[in-house]
C-alpha cells in the first residue's frame, strides 16, 4: 500500500450515513430534474463523489444536504447546457392504450412530460420548492439566486402546469402558489 493512499480513500465520518438516509430523496429529485432514472442515479453519483472530498467541511447540521442538492442542479444545468450530452431524446411512449390499475401512473405520466418541458431552472425550483418542500430561501440558496428569482421561476413554472391539460385538473384542485 502507498503511503498516504490509505488515509485519502478513509471513509469520512457520517458520509455513510448519510447517503443511507439521503439516497431516496436524492434520487427521486434527481428523476424529478432529469426524467430518466439512468441519469438520475448518474447524477446523485456524481454529486455524492463531489461530496465525498468536502466531507469534512461540511459542518453544520444541514450543510451536507444543501451541499449535495446544489451539486446536483449545478450538475444538471451544466449537463443541460451541452449541445450533445450522449442521448437521443425520444417522445414517452403512449400509455393510455394499455389498461393500467394504477391511476398514479397516468398522473406520473403527466407530471413527467410536463416537468420535461419546463427550461432547467424552472424545472429545479419546482423539484426544490415542491417536491422536496424547500423554502424560497433554501431555494435560492441551492439555486445561487435571489429569492425574487425562486419567485419568478416558480411562478412561471406553476402557470405553465396550469395549462398543461394532463394536469388541469389537479392544479385547480389546491395548489396555488
């Protein structure tokens, strides 16, 4: 063994942890920003890479989780503006033929299309606010903006599903903001 190599592959203390209780989440968002689950776990691998070597910077309670969030939507919107990223983008297939006993998948079906459609940034405060119940400061933070930002892109975003047919339905139905 080199000397040195052992003590820069260590563990660091609670990363384990906290990709044990993290991982779900992380995923999901990831799914959320990207829409592909390959991509998604692609990108909750490359942020936690990231985190692992600032492992030990991350100090206050919440500092691994904002940390691993704004590496992963710095890492979607930079894999997002490449003119060519390896994938050729193809319509979802058209579900409604099969019969289906799940309705959340046609509702999952909309979602996905709709949120696939929103520019990257709209897309990411979505995720951030509503999905994983960020405040508008948390948001902006993770984003790298200000709040009157997250305000905007949200809002824009919300108008957006509101018009969308798949999801008419359940947007008027509570979510307003």
């Amino acid at each position: 063994m080199i000397a040195g190599r052992a003590d820069a592959a260590a563990e660091p203390t609670g990363f384990r942890e906290f990709v044990e209780i993290q991982s779900r989440s992380l995923l999901r968002a990831a799914w959320l920003l990207t829409g592909d689950w390959g991509s998604a776990e692609d990108l909750v691998q490359t942020a936690l890479v990231v985190a692992w070597s600032h492992w030990s910077t991350l100090t206050r309670p919440d500092a691994p989780q904002l940390y691993v969030r704004r590496v992963m939507l710095r890492t979607f919107l930079r894999w997002r503006s490449r003119r060519w990223n390896g994938e050729i983008v193809t319509e979802l297939p058209d579900l409604s033929d099969g019969h289906d006993p799940i309705d959340a998948v046609e509702l999952r079906q909309s979602v996905h299309v709709v949120l696939a459609a929103l520019p990257p940034r709209q897309r990411a405060v979505v995720v951030l606010r509503y999905f994983l119940d960020l405040t508008e400061t948390q948001t902006a933070d993770v984003v790298g903006c200000s709040v009157g930002s997250v305000k905007k892109h949200a809002a824009r975003a919300l108008a957006t599903l509101r018009q969308s047919p798949g999801l008419a339905e359940i947007m008027s139905g509570g979510v307003t903001s």
